[in-house]
C-alpha cells in the first residue's frame, strides 16, 4: 500500500480540527484564568479555520472520493453537513461565554471537549465504515457526557450526565450488536460493500432483519425517538444551558448523517423492513413529544420534549426513503439545529448569575424588557410550530410533502394533527411574553457578539423562511 | 463431539454462569471477581479461534491491569448494596421478560441454520507458526490507521474528561510551603508592642 492510497487530503478540515484541538488542550493549560479568553478566543479561530477549509474542498471538489482505505468517504452531503455542525458549534460557543463565566465555570476543558466533539460529529458524517461511524459516535458521546457533568458542583447535572451515560452505553451496545449481525452475514464493515451484500442476499434473510431491529434501536436512542426518549428531558434539563444548546443542536444532524449512511446507504436493500419500524417511531414521537410539552412549566424540558417531536418529523422525511424525502429531512435537520440554538440561546440571554431563567415564568413580559428579544423568542416558536413565514413552516411543509408522495396521507395527516396540538406550547409562550406583566425588571445585560449573534440567528430563520430556495436547492442538489 | 467443542462448552458455561455472577452477587468484590472470571473464559474462547493476541491482550490488560485496578477501587469504596439495590425488585419481572424475549430470538436466530457449517465453510486452520500479532500488525496501521487514530483520540478525551471532572484545586485546603517557612524573619511574624505599664490598682 502506498500513500497515494490513504487520498488524506480529503481529510484536511478533521485533520487540522485534530491539531488545534490539542493546541487548544496545550496551550489551556499555561494559562491563568484572567486569561481564559485565549482558549476561548483560539478555539473559535480553529472553527473558523475549519469552516473556511470545508468551503473550499466543497467547491474545488465535489465528487465521492473514498479515502483511509474505504473507512472514510468525502461527498456534497458529507461537506454540506459538516459545514453547518462546525457554524453551528461556533453559535454555541458564542453564547456560552458570559453563562460560564456567570457560573465560574469558565474553563478551557469545555472548549476542549467542544472541539473534540466537532471533530466526533465530522467522522460521524464521513463514515464510510462501520467502525469509523461507530469510533466517531463514541469520540462525541464521550465528549457529551463529560460537558454534562462539566459542572461539578451542580448535581442536578451529575445525575443528568450519569443518567446520560448509562442510557447512551446501553445504545452504543444495541448498535454495535446490530453491526455485529450485519458483519456475520455479509462478511464486511464496509457501508458499500455491506451494501451490495444486502442487494444479493434479498430483504427476506431473518438474520439481517434481527441486525437491523437493533441497529434501529441504537440509532433511535441516540436520535431520541419514542419508546427511546427517556433520556431526553432530563439530560436537557440537568445539563448546563450551554452545554443542552450544545447537545440540541448539531449532534442532530450527525445523528441525520448516520441514519442516512447506515439505513439509506448500507441497508438499503431492507428498506421495505426499516420503513415500518420508522413509521413506529416518528408517529410515537410526534404523539408523545408534543402532548407531554404542553404539560411542562420549565421551558428547558420544554424544548426536550418539543425536540423529540421534531426528531419523529425528521424520521417522517428519512422513511420516505426516496431523495425527495432525504432532502426535505436533511433541510428539516438544518434548520431544526438553527432554531434549537437559537432557543436555548434566548434562555441563555435571560440568565444570569444565580438565575437559570429556564421556568416559562422567567419569560412574562419579555416585551416590555426587552421588545426586540421578545420578537426573536416570537421568530424562533413560530418557526417550530411551523407558522409561515418562517423556515419551520417550510420544513415541516417539504417533509409532509414527502409523505404524501409515497401514498401515506394517514401519517401526513397524524403529523398535521399533533403539530396543531404542538402550536398550543409554542404559543403559551409568546403569549407570556407579550399579554403578561414581568416578573422581574431586571436589564438583560450581556456582551455584544451574543447579542449580535443571537440576532442574526433569530433574523436567519426568518430571512430563510422568506427566501427558503437557497437552502432547499442546496438539500436537493446533495441527493442528486 | 470433538474435543474443541467440549472446550468450547466448557468455557461457554464458565463465562455465562460467572457474567450472571457479576449481575447478581450481593458483594461487589465478588462481582469484580466473577468478571474476571467472565474475561478469562472469554480469552479461553477467543484462543480457540486462533486469536492468540487478542486472548493474550485480554488477560494481560483487563484482568492483569484493569480488574486489579477496579478491585482496589471497589475496596476503597464504601457501598451501600442495600440502598442501590432499592427498587431492583420492582424491574425484575420486566427485566425477565426483555431477557426471555431476546433469548428466544436468539435462539432462533443464531443457530446453525443461519451460521452452520451449509451457510459459511469451516475457515481454513492455520500453520503452528502462524503469526497472529504479526498479521494485526500489518493492517493497523496501514488499513485501519483511519479509526485507529479516532480510538486514540477517544482515549485522549477519556483523559481530559476524567481529569477535568476529578482534580479539583481547593482555595481553603491549608498546606505548608517550606520553602516560604524557611525564608520567613522574626519582623514578619513578631511584632513588639509597647505598652505603658499598667499603674497598681489602689
């Protein structure tokens, strides 16, 4: 083997995340903390790098290059992907600072784990392989669980964190079990080679069926959809707001890209079988997550259980199974991860030390505190319960569409119905915001580039909501 | 049956009934010691399918190094069984069901009808000197050099998290700097007041 063979190259954005994360990790621990902005400062430079070097692989070169002997793969949904997990950890990381600092937690360990858990959720999305998909997924849970905990005094987000990691291991169990399976009966790990094997073997072999049924559940676990949601609410809620927009936001679209690669393009040859099972799970999910919301006065658990629904819309676009359906899901994904950042980044605003602003009460008359933050609050609700203009309204749209065209308008029209039982929460809490008298007067006082980059967030969904071509064409361009 | 089978068995056995051992023994020494039971027959297992490394690595790591470890911490550990098993009583019949379920399926599923000797021809046994740790060798870090570098990452994270969720520096723990002790002059902790000399009291 020679190196020409390993086409490394492809690879330059995991690469130099790898370096700068350990330069990161080096260079934290020679500071003091008045100086602990460095790290800060120095981790959202490598992220900057690393978007500015998947743009320019993505448009010098967008054909499938399979590199690292078939364990990794570079194509258009691999770049597009990853292009929005580092942005949208950059978003994270914004809004993180003056919450740590509040809390004197404002260590470079969070940034370090953050930076590895990019790099988790990049091998994720590129994996060609079932080993280098499962090592990506660890690489990101292990960072996950570790942020949880982050905050050592808090047991609140200990238990999270062990709740966290007991539940995710299980998963990782199932998964790799399911792999194991797949492995005896094709006699490959690798996702092309497994799928031509599948091809060949018919949908009818019981054991690939048995491999798959657990592979789902691990993968339905790590997505949190019903029945394998429990950890959802309480990992959100424990977990430190930073570290839960974390964990809201772009592992999502990891998740979508490992979905995507082992059922779409590994299993394809069973999606008559996988199909059924997603059903199960997207309509539980719909059904569970938005009625248990409405019962929710913190707004944290809230936008957990609102997650879960949106993860059963998201597996509404993926069991479609056709690329009209994979890139409405994709788009749905996308966008899902910009408002879930965007909304615990409100609830990041609101807080402040000795506050954790996350009961809905905290809420009440944001309007008259602060009308310009009440109206991004107003964006980001209206975009999750789908109301036009915003994105949410097109995703949700683009996904039923999908749907529809496969001849499933049951389950289009269950998803309409409880998006309509959905709308009751999101609304709850813009009617607090604009209809009741505040509980606390307190200026929301936080620095600058939050402010700036909660706005531009909160003005994104709705400039994509206005103008949704762009995005959507890019989704369909990735699947064609 | 041949004789590896009746090892094969024998081992099987050993390793289901010490993995039950680690689940439902009261003590937690017993339990760390019942998985070392588990790893060694596990490696027994592994030795009959020409994987000598791997079963070498077994012992050698888990139950030399890791176990030993995880001993000394469960001895150091003051757990209260009683308290952790509150509840356990209740998930047992659900348990039971889950566990019978997926054996059943087992069962069915991973038998010789699916993975005889008709479905996958028996491999080929290699020659006594046949190196295992040889042929690991070549492709790990040619063909898998890809997740091996993402495992060492891993374990990397594994380090930092562990770290940065245990070591903790405590601003009101009192310790000495002798050095500073040394250095320190009588003007620094002696100070001489004078007073006036009280008068007697009449």
């Amino acid at each position: 083997m020679t190196l020409e063979l390993l086409n490394y190259a492809v690879a330059w954005p995991e690469i130099f995340l790898l370096t700068m994360a350990c330069v990161v990790l080096v260079a934290d621990v020679y500071l003091d903390d008045e100086n602990r902005n460095a790290t800060y400062l120095l981790s959202q430079l490598t992220l900057l790098v690393t978007l500015v070097l998947i743009a320019v692989k993505a448009t010098s070169a967008s054909e499938t290059v399979i590199a690292f002997n078939g364990t990794f793969v570079s194509d258009a949904l691999g770049d597009v992907l990853k292009f929005f997990i580092v942005l949208i950890i950059a978003i994270v990381f914004v809004y993180s600072r003056d919450y740590l600092k509040d809390r004197n937690i404002f260590k470079g360990e969070f940034y370090v784990l953050g930076l590895f858990g990019v790099l988790g959720m990049m091998v994720m999305v590129s994996a060609n392989h079932f080993l280098s998909l499962y090592l990506g997924l660890e690489l990101l849970s292990l960072s996950l669980y570790a942020m949880v905990a982050f905050d050592r005094d808090n047991p609140n987000a200990s238990e999270a964190a062990m709740k966290y990691f007991v539940l995710g291991a299980i998963a990782s169990g199932m998964l790799l079990y399911g792999m194991s399976m797949i492995y005896g009966m094709t006699g490959s790990l690798n996702i092309a080679e497994v799928a031509t094997a599948i091809n060949q073997m018919g949908d009818t072999n019981i054991v690939l069926i048995f491999g798959l049924v657990f592979m789902v559940i691990g993968l339905a676990f790590k997505l949190g959809a019903v029945p394998f949601h429990m950890w959802i609410p309480d990992v959100y809620h424990g977990a430190p707001t930073t570290v839960t927009s974390y964990i809201a936001s772009a592992p999502k679209i990891a998740g979508f890209a490992m979905v995507m690669r082992l059922l779409a393009e590994g299993m394809g040859g069973l999606q008559a079988d996988w199909q059924g099972m997603l059903v199960i799970l997207a309509v539980l999910s719909m059904a569970i997550g938005n009625v248990i919301a409405i019962a929710q006065t913190n707004l944290k658990r809230m936008l957990a259980y609102s997650t879960i629904s949106h993860v059963g819309f998201i597996l509404l676009g993926i069991l479609a199974a056709n690329n009209d359906g994979y890139s409405a899901a994709m788009f749905y994904t996308l966008t899902y991860a910009l408002m879930s950042v965007g909304g615990f980044g409100m609830i990041i605003l609101l807080a402040r030390a000795g506050l954790e602003a996350e009961n809905l009460d905290d809420f009440k008359g944001l309007n008259q505190r602060s009308p310009w933050y009440a109206f991004m609050m107003l964006i980001l609700m209206f975009s999750m319960a789908g109301v036009p203009p915003t994105v949410g309204f097109w995703a949700k749209l683009a996904v039923l569409k999908a749907v529809i065209d496969i001849d499933m308008l049951w389950l289009a029209l269950v998803a309409v119905f409880f998006s309509i039982i959905g709308v009751y929460y999101y609304l709850r809490v813009v009617k607090l915001m604009y209809f009741d008298d505040p509980v606390d007067e307190t200026p929301i006082e936080k620095s600058r580039d939050m402010q700036i980059a909660l706005s531009a967030n909160g003005l994104a969904i709705l400039v994509l909501g206005l103008y949704p071509a762009a995005l959507m064409s890019l989704c369909v361009s990735v699947f064609s | 049956m041949s004789f590896t089978e009746g090892v094969f068995y024998a081992f099987s056995a050993i390793m289901i009934m010490a993995a039950l051992g680690v689940i439902t023994a009261r003590n937690p020494v017993h339990s760390a010691l019942s998985l070392v039971l588990t790893f060694f027959a596990t490696s027994a297992i592994w030795m009959l399918l020409e994987a000598e490394f791997l079963a070498i690595t077994l012992v050698l790591v888990y139950v030399g190094a890791v176990m030993v470890l995880f001993l000394f911490v469960v001895m150091m550990l003051d757990i209260n069984i009683t308290r952790m098993r509150e509840g356990f009583m209740r998930y047992v019949p659900f348990g039971i069901v889950i566990a019978l379920i997926l054996v059943v399926q087992m069962v069915m599923i991973v038998g010789p009808e699916n993975f005889g000797l008709e479905q996958f021809a028996e491999p080929a046994r290699h020659v006594a000197d046949h190196s295992n740790t040889k042929e690991l060798g070549r492709v790990l870090y040619t063909d898998y050099v890809y997740p091996f570098e993402i495992a060492a990452v891993i374990l990397l994270v594994a380090i930092v998290a562990a770290i940065s969720l245990t070591m903790r520096r405590r601003p009101e723990t009192k310790y000495q700097t002798p050095g500073k002790q040394v250095m320190v002059k009588k003007e620094d902790r002696l100070r001489v007041v004078s007073m006036k000399a009280e008068e007697k009291e009449k």
